[in-house]
C-alpha cells in the first residue's frame, strides 16, 4: 500500500488502537513484523496510520496480540476498509484538517454528547450565529475562510437528520448571550426549540441557579463508538480548532459528561429539558387572568400601564396598550435584583416575594 500523506483522525484511531494492543501483548514492533512477515518499518507505517492494512492482516495481528474482543476485532476491520468519502472531503486543503476530522467523527458515531456553556453547539446553530461566532475570531478570518467555516458548519447540521441520538448540554448563559444581534439571536432560539422536538435530539439547560459549578470550562463532544473502547473526546473551541482525545485518555471527559448528563431535567430541579424551559417561560404568557397591572404603573386605568405576569420561574412584562405584541420575559431572580435596583435606598425587595410563585 502506498504510503498517506496526511492521515485522519479515524486511520490515526485505528493505529493507535493497534498499537495499544501490541503494547498490551507485550510484543515488540520487530516481533510483530516477524509474526506478519513484514520488515518492522512497515508496523511503524501502520502504526502511524501512515500505511493501511487490510482485513487479512489486522486479524492476524489481533490474534496474535491475543485481542479476545470480537466487537472491537469487527470494529477495526471496519475502520480499515472502510472507504467512505463523505461530503467534508470538498474541504480538504481549504480547512484545516480537524475540523474534517470532526465532521467524520460524527458521520460515524453511535451517539453524540455536547457540553456547551457559552455557545449554542455547532450542528445547533444557525448560520447567522455561526457566522457572528467566526466573525469575532482573532486574528480575523479573511472573507472566503469565514464562508468556508459557516458553510462547513452548516453542513454539519446533517448528523441531525438521522436517527444518531444526539443531546446536548446547554448553560443558560448560552442562551441569553446575544453572539449576534437580536434578530439573529431570536431566530437562533426559535431554531433551538424547533430542533430539540426531533425525538432524537434532546437539549438540557443549566440554569444560572446552579451551585457548585466548577466546571464551566470543560466544553466538549463526547462521540460514541461502535464499542465502548472507541469512543472519542473533541475539544471543539467555537472559532478554533477542534482535538480529540480516545479512550483510555477520554476518561475524565467521560465522567464529566456523564454527570452533566445525569442532572436531573425537572422543573424543580438543577437542570430543564429544552421544552421545560420554554414552558416555564410562556406560562405567563398562556394564563391571560395571571397578567395585572404593575405598582410601578402611572395613573389612571390603561394609561402608562405595565403589566406583569408570573410562573414559578420567570416574569414576564407587556404593554397594556398593546398586549398582542411583544413580551419581554426575565427569570425571577433577575426580575427581583432589577426592580430593588430601581427603588430606593430604605426599600427592601421583600414585597417582590410573590413573583416567586
């Protein structure tokens, strides 16, 4: 076989699993060139993913490296004759390769977990968010990448039209943090909720009221494969490149996952499923005997008046003029620390109480 280039992340994968298993034998690269009938150079190439090898041969070493897994031996002959030329190979040698490498990673997951704090994930995102988001990179992209990026990105979003799960943790700071302007934040919300009803997607929400988050840091995708042993870690940075970490060196990020993923989605507790979050900010708006006129409202009946309305979670504030248009919606404590910073010194925001519902 002729020797690659450049090699993706997957012919790296498959190496590196080779590799770990001649390790796990014992065997060293001249002991295994032997048993194949090979010079040692050439496990070197394999073992680089600078050289392919076919089914006949993996087998063979697998066998010899005394591998008692069927699931994983089926896995790496896949990952070794596979030829699959996906749709991110139009980017090569315009894109830098990770962000191919990434796209191939979800091509071929069993499953897709995203933790995210500050960004709406990648395949999530509008393309005037994701533009907003390259836009802002330094040093500045030129004009052809930043399309570049925004359309590979947007390309991306493929992975959510088939059946691969595919959840997503998400802080609320994501969602409130305007990466564009507001038109383009609004519609990149609407598209978030749209997205989140598929039944094989599912978005959790981290509200601001969790405590103990020391954590906020470590965003990741967390990419399952076709067995345990092959799942793979991306660091994916929303405007840098992304990195991938496989097993055994995935473990942390693995235990981090899981625990975000194990946060509970009630509306009681530490973290909303997408369609909680929602709901608990449209109550407000659903209950029309719920609205009332607000004590900081001018005189008379109508006139100057602002209206709230409140769930158990949020606030929501209209124009009693023109009820029908727009509504603005806060989470309570938020509402509460805005209205004690406009009352004077002496008051308290103890009569704010019953906004908490």
């Amino acid at each position: 076989m002729s020797t690659r280039r450049e090699p993706t992340a997957r012919q790296l994968r498959l190496a590196v699993e080779l590799r770990r298993l001649r390790d796990a034998a014992g065997l060293s690269a001249r002991e295994s060139a032997a048993l194949l009938g090979v010079s040692s150079v050439q496990i070197s190439q394999i073992e680089a993913g600078l050289t392919g090898v076919s089914e006949k041969r993996l087998r063979r070493l697998t066998s010899n490296y005394a591998c008692t897994d069927p699931g994983l031996i089926d896995a790496l002959v896949t990952m070794a004759t596979d030829r699959t030329r996906g749709w991110w190979e139009e980017y090569r040698g315009l894109l830098p390769t990770p962000f191919l490498d990434l796209a191939e990673l979800e091509h071929h997951a069993t499953f897709l977990r995203e933790v995210q704090f500050l960004f709406i994930p990648g395949p999530l995102q509008t393309e005037d968010y994701a533009r907003a988001v390259f836009a802002h990179r330094v040093p500045e992209l030129p004009c052809e990448e930043l399309a570049l990026r925004v359309r590979h990105r947007m390309q991306r979003k493929v992975i959510l039209e088939t059946p691969t799960p595919y959840e997503a943790v998400v802080h609320e700071a994501a969602l409130r943090i305007m990466v564009g302007d507001r038109a383009s934040s609004r519609t990149q919300l609407a598209a978030l909720l749209e997205l989140s009803e598929a039944d094989h997607v599912t978005v959790r929400v981290i509200p601001f009221a969790l405590e103990g988050f020391a954590g906020a840091a470590s965003t990741m995708t967390y990419a399952g494969g076709p067995v345990p042993k092959l799942d793979t870690v991306v660091r994916d940075a929303p405007q840098a490149r992304p990195s991938s970490t496989p097993k055994p060196n995935s473990a942390p990020f693995e235990r981090s996952s899981v625990k975000w993923r194990l946060i509970p989605s009630t509306p009681s507790g530490r973290a909303t499923s997408s369609t909680d979050w929602r709901r608990s900010c449209e109550a407000p708006m659903d209950t029309p005997g719920n609205w009332r006129k607000s004590s900081y409202s001018g005189p008379g009946d109508g006139d100057s008046c602002v209206e709230i309305a409140n769930s158990p979670t949020h606030v929501a504030i209209r124009d009693s003029k023109t009820p029908a248009q727009a509504t603005l919606t806060f989470p309570t404590e938020a509402f509460v620390t805005f209205v004690a910073a406009l009352k004077p010194a002496h008051s308290t925001v103890t009569d704010f109480a019953r906004f908490r519902g």
